[in-house]
C-alpha cells in the first residue's frame, strides 16, 4: 500500500518568506509526528497529533512553526518569516498508534527547506 | 532529559565483515526501541523494534539487543554487503508531555566496500 507522502520534496525559500509543507500519512493511522533534521543530525521532534488533536507541540522552536491536522489525516507544517536557522529537512511519520509498546512509526522522504 | 548517543560516528569496512554498532541512553524508562535506516536524501526505514520488555530482535542479517538498565543496545550486522552502505539510526520511544515522542541519536554512517 501507499506509505507517507510529503510535498514538496524540496523548497526553496528567501529569509521571511513563509512556506507550508505536507504530509499524507498512511490510511488509518491515528497518530502523525513531524521531526526536524538538521545536516549531520538525527531528527528532533516537532509535534504530535493524535487524529485531528495536537497532543505535544513541546518541540516547535518558536512561534513561528504552526501545524495543524484539521480532518484528522493530512497535516500542514507552516513556518512564518522563514529564517536562515529553518533550513533543514523536514520529516513527517505516522503510526496507529495504538499500543505504544509495539507502535512502529513509518517516515515520508522529507521535505527539504532551505532558507536563502 | 532523555540523551541519545551512538558510536561510532562513522565506520568503513569491506565487504563480508560482520560489525557492531553502538547506542546509548540515559534513561530507562522507554516504551521501545527503535533502529532506523537512512539513505541519502530519503526518508528513515524502520529496522527493528525491541520492545522495553525484550532483550533482543532478529530480522535477517541483523540482531538488535537491548539492556535497558544500563541504557545500551547493539545492532549487529552479519555479513556486511555494499548495499548496507547507510546511515543507522538508533531512536526511543519516551513519554512526552501530552503524548510520547522517538528521541534519536545523531547516527552512525556505514560504509562497506566490495
């Protein structure tokens, strides 16, 4: 079946510009993470949804980064006045979510911001 | 606050060798583990998972192991081929504020040579 898609793949942007990504989880998966990954680091975590509910949004650096899940499926990352410190890939993951123990999370490709 | 730390950062090796990777947390209290593959520009691979309860995972030419009270596990790769060549990511899964949340290392990135 279909895994999780990200758009756009890659996003080019100038410092405060604003920009907005995607992320379409796998049907049926109740929870979806973002995670950001910096260049020759592993990814940090952003935020948490479970279904249309932001449950965690402890990660999001500054109140620039809003996310959303308004229907419980696809997801907006949005990042307002976009700074040279924003470039970075960004990675979304979803999972059922159902027993923490044994729940796998399944990452998209990321989208690739660079801020110019 | 939960710290995540592989080693080695980098390792090359030729083909057919069998290794060794190595992570590290500093707090005990996990759901799981979770080792992830990660290919250039592409997204992570899920490996495997051990969960918090287990000691060990096996899926093919890897083997996962898990000693949760001294923060360490290993993943074991056997009969390293060129198409390993990756980055590894070690990641566990810990309880956040209002949910729960993977913390990952920075990885360790594999080179084998045919």
């Amino acid at each position: 079946g279909a895994g999780v898609s990200q758009s756009p793949r890659y996003k080019v942007a100038k410092r405060g510009q604003d920009v907005a990504l995607r992320c379409d989880p796998i049907s049926g998966h109740v929870s979806l993470f973002w995670y950001q990954q910096a260049l020759g680091q592993g990814p940090e975590f952003l935020t948490y949804f479970q279904n249309e509910a932001q449950l965690d949004k402890s990660g999001l650096p500054s109140d620039r980064f809003f996310a959303e899940r308004p229907e419980g499926s696809v997801s907006t990352l949005k990042i307002q006045r976009t700074q040279q410190e924003d470039s970075a890939v960004y990675l979304c993951a979803s999972s059922l979510g159902r027993h923490l123990a044994t729940d796998t999370q399944y990452f998209g490709p990321g989208t690739r911001l660079t801020v110019l | 606050k939960q710290e995540v730390t592989q080693i080695p950062a980098a390792l090359s090796v030729p083909e057919g060798e069998n290794l060794v990777l190595n992570c590290s947390f500093t707090d005990s209290a996990i759901y799981n583990l979770q080792w992830f593959r990660q290919d250039p520009g592409k997204g992570l691979t899920s490996l495997l998972l051990i969960q918090s309860s287990q000691r060990e995972q096996t899926s093919g030419r890897l083997n996962a192991s898990l000693d949760k009270s001294s923060g360490r596990s290993t993943l074991y790769i056997a009969a390293s081929q060129p198409g390993d060549s990756a980055t590894y990511l070690c990641a566990v899964r810990i309880q956040g504020q209002a949910g729960t949340a993977l913390i990952f290392g920075k990885g360790t990135t594999l080179s084998v040579s045919s």
